[in-house]
C-alpha cells in the first residue's frame, strides 16, 4: 500500500508536486502544470500551503 509523502530531497520548493506524482504515478511536470493552472484560477495556492502542513515529509536517509 502506498501512502503520500511530501519528498522534500527532489522536490523544488516543499516537495508536494514530486510526492503527487510518485502517488499517483504520473510525470511531475503534468502535476507542476496543474498546480500552476490552479493557481492561475485562484485556488492553487491555498491548496498548496494546506498539503504542504498535512503531508507528512518522506524521511531518507543520505548515503555519502
């Protein structure tokens, strides 16, 4: 089963994009659009702050 993390190592600002896509298993540029067309209408942005406080981030550990 899997469960929806935030991955903040490859994401670009919190990581919400990135671990949409790895849920959902699609590209992460389509994500990325949908979330600019959303904030483009107006409502992106709210939702992005409220999955960046209720997603969880993935905890990895950086081999080195």
């Amino acid at each position: 089963m899997k469960k929806l993390y935030r991955n903040t190592s490859r994401g670009k600002i919190a990581g919400i994009c990135h671990g949409l896509s790895y849920y959902f298993n699609v590209d992460v540029a389509l994500i990325r659009g949908a979330f600019l067309i959303a904030l483009l209408c107006g409502w992106g942005g709210i939702t992005y702050l409220a999955l960046w406080v209720t997603m969880p981030a993935l905890k990895t550990k950086i081999r080195q």
